[in-house]
C-alpha cells in the first residue's frame, strides 16, 4: 500500500536526499519536497531525483499562519499522510499539527523530525557544535515525532556516538551527519512499510544504536 508523505527542507539537503532515494528504492516517491528558503540547494537535488518541489518562501523560526496555510493546501491537495522533516527550519503550530493527528489509540501527529543531539540535551540550532562543546563523551542524533514544543515528542531512534581525542567541531558534524543520512531513511522505510505497528514499538522504547 502506497503511503503518501512529503518531506520539508530549509538547507543542503542531504538528509531530503536520502529519504528520497530510500523512498524510491520502495517504489514510493515523496509527493513533494517543500522548501521555504529560495536559494537552499535542496531544490536543485530534488529536481535532480525527479521529485516534485513546492517553494513557499517564509522566514526560519517561529510559525507563520500564511505559509502554514500555503502549505496545508499543498499537502491536501496530494493527500498527504505523514510529513518528514528534513533540516527544515521553521515551527509548525499546533493548528499545522493538528491535522496529521493519527487515527489510532496513541495519540501523536504524523510529523517526524531529526534533530543533531541526543535529545533532550541541546534543542534549538546547532546541536553537533553544542554537544562538542560540552565535552561530554556521547553525541549523536534522535528522530522523533513532532509536538507542539521544539525538538521535542516521542523518540523513534536514538543514533550513539563516541568523541575520539582527535574529534573536532567539524568532525562531530560529518560523523554524525553521515548516521543521520544513513538511518532516518531507514525510519522513513518501517513507517511507510508497517505504519502504526512500527511506531507503537518504538513508544514502548525507541530503538538505541551506538556505533
Ligand atoms: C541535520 O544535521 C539535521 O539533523 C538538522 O539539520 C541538518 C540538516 O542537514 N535538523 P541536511 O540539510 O539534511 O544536509
């Protein structure tokens, strides 16, 4: 059964990349990629893979009721029934929210995000720099469905990785970005595949990789 779902990117696009790639081995193509920032090369990328682009320009950061509404009416108009957020960088408010609220007894919305720490340490821009600035020992990366509060909902997946002595800023951020790109389509894959079942596994306790 084809699952319709849209993937939203502000950025480079890696992470958008993958997600389409893992959604074309499945046979099932985003409907679009939404961008809102009008220079960000994962335009080019998604073209690229032959996937429709819908731009609706807005600021980063706080929600804004014209863009959500834009939005709303693309994702109606492809039935869309889960939203990926891929280095997307804008909240979504909780009227957006509402209407990808799930069907079944746990109640969540049909958002997912990625963000670059282990949730909930470092919310907010630039988890990689943050946690290596931390010195603590373990970073990494968390999927997670989306709620009202940024950077935050249910985990699905939690990515583990170790700082070695010769890590730096940037090396945490390669590192983890290549995990990231490596496992969200691997979520994006189990939901398209077994949907609620995959998720009610996770709310009874994510999945936890360390490398
Ligand atoms: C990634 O680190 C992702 O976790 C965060 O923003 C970055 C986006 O990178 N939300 P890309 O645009 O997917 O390359």
């Amino acid at each position: 059964m084809s699952v319709p779902y849209a993937i939203f990117a502000s950025g480079s696009g890696s992470n958008a990349l993958s997600l389409m790639e893992e959604g074309k081995r499945l046979g099932q193509k985003p409907a679009f990629v939404l961008c809102n920032v009008a220079d960000a090369p994962v335009m080019a990328k998604a073209r690229a893979s032959g996937v429709k682009v819908v731009f609706i320009e807005s600021k980063c950061g706080a929600s804004e009721a014209s863009f959500e509404q834009a939005a709303l009416d693309a994702l109606k108009e492809h039935n869309v029934q889960w939203i990926f957020l891929a280095g997307f960088m804008k909240i979504l408010s909780h009227n957006f929210l509402r209407q990808f609220k799930s069907n079944d007894s746990f109640d969540y919305f049909q958002v997912v995000n990625i963000h670059p720490s282990l949730l909930p340490d470092f919310p907010g821009l630039r988890g990689y720099e943050k946690a290596y600035a931390s010195e603590k020992e373990e970073f990494g990366f968390t999927v997670h469905l989306v709620d009202e509060k940024v950077d935050h909902g249910p985990f699905l997946l939690q990515y583990i990785l170790k700082r070695k002595n010769d890590d730096t800023e940037e090396s945490f951020k390669k590192r983890g970005l290549r995990f990231e790109n490596e496992y969200y389509p691997q979520v994006l894959s189990e939901i398209l595949k077994r949907g609620h079942t995959y998720i009610a596994e996770q709310l009874n306790g994510h999945q936890i990789i360390k490398e």
